[in-house]
C-alpha cells in the first residue's frame, strides 16, 4: 500500500485534476498526518498509520516559505494557477488557520494576482467563526459533502469527533453561495464486506436535495484516483459519474466530474 504524505508547509507545484497548476501550503506536519477525518480513501493513508512526531508548521514559516517558493516561481517565469491549501489533513484545524489565509493573500496579491486561493476542506471547523469568516476571504471555498447518510459518514469518512451532518449543511448554507462542494463517488466493500457504493438513488437522492438547499456556486464529484489504505474500494465509472453530473446540472448548479 503506497501512501503520501507531503512535504510542509509548501510543496509542489504539482498540476491538480479540478484546478489546474496548483501551489500546495500544507499546515499539517511534514512527516504525518493530522485530520479531523479518517477516510477510508485518504491518499495520505489512515491517521493511526501516520502518527507525526514534527509540530505544526508555524504562521512565520508558512509565509516565510511561500514568500520564497513565490519568488523562485516569478524568476522562473511560471506562476501558479491556483494557491492550494491541502496535504497531510485538515488545514482548517491549525489554531492560526485565519492569520494565514490572510498572509496568503497578501503574497498571493504581491506576486502571482491572477492566481486563485483555494482551500480543500472535509468542512468540520466551519462552525467556528474566524474559520467560516477567512473562508469567505478564499477564491474557492472547496468543503466536503460525500452524503447526507448518516451510518455512511462513520463508515467512510470516519470522523474522529461528533459530526452532525444536517449541522454541516446549515453551517454551508451560511456561505450564502461562496461555497463549491467536493463529492467522493465511489463502489466496492471494505474487509468487513459492507457495501460503499453512494452512486445509487438511496444516496445520490438526498444528496443532491441537500446540494440544491445549499444552493453552491459550483459543485465537483470525483472518484478514486490512487491506491487507497483501505481494500476493496472501486472506482466510479464514468457513466456514474456522468448521470450525477448532469442530475446537479439539471437543478442549474455548475458541476464537473474528474475520473
């Protein structure tokens, strides 16, 4: 089983499916993994797996270190797309999450203005004001949606502290649209041999219920790209992903699909 875990706080530049050529800020440490999630699909592998023994990255050095990478980029003639906040978990979850989104945005303005400021979130801090508000500072909010099913969240998504989903999607509604929803599609069992396939009705319905009350300004389903730590996963097909697709269309929502 190959895993990632990504160099920290910047890495990259690498070129994203959904974004294009993506600049990584990483807050989590360099040598493990951090999330409120444990998913089952996570390319950085599971968290009990990837104990860190670095701390976080600290508020100087992420900027410290972008300032830099942003510079090297400029005298090379090729600037980012995108400034992507990812990597080895939740970025919303570091305890300066605002001040750097700030600082970001203000190398972002100083070096690469065309560029986007994106962050990939699995959206479990969105209660909390000062994460709510500096997320309404990014370019694209990208918050994680992969159901509304309950048991299908413990199963898949594994949150390591109470999740609330109907909390979740009235913490998304206060987005008042800022907002572009990432949904994992995907088939197969886990070694317990219960079923995670959310392409059907029974999933895809009130999903997409939740999205049109949500009202995004973009949503993105994608599926399974690389090995993930947990066996008997499959990708969607592409006709799956497809129907969906055109089903969010439908409501008038932008959506894309990455196979």
């Amino acid at each position: 089983m190959s895993t990632i875990i990504y160099p920290s706080p910047i890495f990259g530049p690498v070129h994203s499916r959904r974004l294009g050529i993506s600049l990584g800020i990483n807050l989590m440490p360099a040598d493990g993994k951090v999330c409120s999630f444990n998913c089952i699909y996570c390319e950085c592998g599971l968290n009990e797996d990837h104990r860190p023994s670095l701390p976080l990255p600290t508020r100087e050095e992420v900027a410290e270190k972008l300032e830099e990478k942003l510079q090297q980029m400029t005298a090379e003639g090729q600037l980012p797309d995108v400034l992507t906040f990812a990597g080895n978990g939740e970025p919303t979850c570091h305890p300066h999450f605002p001040e750097i989104i700030n600082d970001t945005i203000r190398l972002r303005d100083k070096y690469c203005p065309e560029a986007k400021v994106s962050v990939l979130s699995n959206s479990t801090m969105i209660h909390r004001k000062s994460v709510h508000d500096a997320l309404m500072l990014v370019d694209n909010n990208i918050l994680k949606l992969d159901t509304v099913d309950t048991e299908y969240i413990k199963k898949t998504d594994q949150p390591n502290g109470p999740y609330d989903v109907k909390k979740i999607i009235e913490c998304m509604k206060a987005f008042n649209g800022h907002i572009i929803i990432q949904t994992m599609i995907m088939r197969g069992t886990i070694p317990s041999g219960e079923s995670v396939d959310n392409t059907g009705e029974e999933y895809v319905g009130p999903w997409l219920e939740a999205v049109k009350d949500i009202k995004p300004q973009q949503v993105m389903i994608y599926t399974i790209d690389r090995e993930t730590p947990t066996q008997g996963l499959q990708k969607a097909t592409h006709e799956q992903l497809d129907t969906i697709r055109d089903r969010v269309k439908a409501a008038g929502i932008p959506c894309t699909a990455s196979y």
